[in-house]
C-alpha cells in the first residue's frame, strides 16, 4: 500500500512539475560516468533552474571509452 501512494505521489508531483515548464524549452542533459570495477551508469537528466533533475539512468557493464 506504501509503495502505490508513493508512487502515485511521484506521479502528482512529476506533473505539477512538467505543467509549470510547459511554456519553456526543455533541456535534456546525458551523462556516463564511470561505477565501481568495469561499470558505467548512463543517465538522463533535464535541466531546470540550473540544475539537473533525474529522469532515468541505466548501469552498464563496460569501460568508458573516449
């Protein structure tokens, strides 16, 4: 029960969010970094109000390559 009001408050909240930002641009900001022995976490971010707010990110198995 904890889990669906948390998750239906993320979701109140995530829509608050994009309907006070609907009249700007939207900016997107992807990162790699490098995790623990041989991982990388690629994430998604947008940016507002100089900074950078989650979307999603995935970890990987792999080195970064430059």
């Amino acid at each position: 029960m904890f889990v669906v009001l948390l998750i239906i408050y993320q979701i109140s909240q995530f829509l608050a969010f994009s309907a006070s930002i609907s009249h700007t641009s939207v900016v997107l900001a992807m990162d790699g970094s490098t995790v623990g022995q041989d991982c990388m976490a690629l994430m998604v971010n947008v940016v507002y109000q100089e900074r950078a707010l989650r979307l999603g990110y995935l970890v990987v198995r792999g080195k970064r390559v430059i």
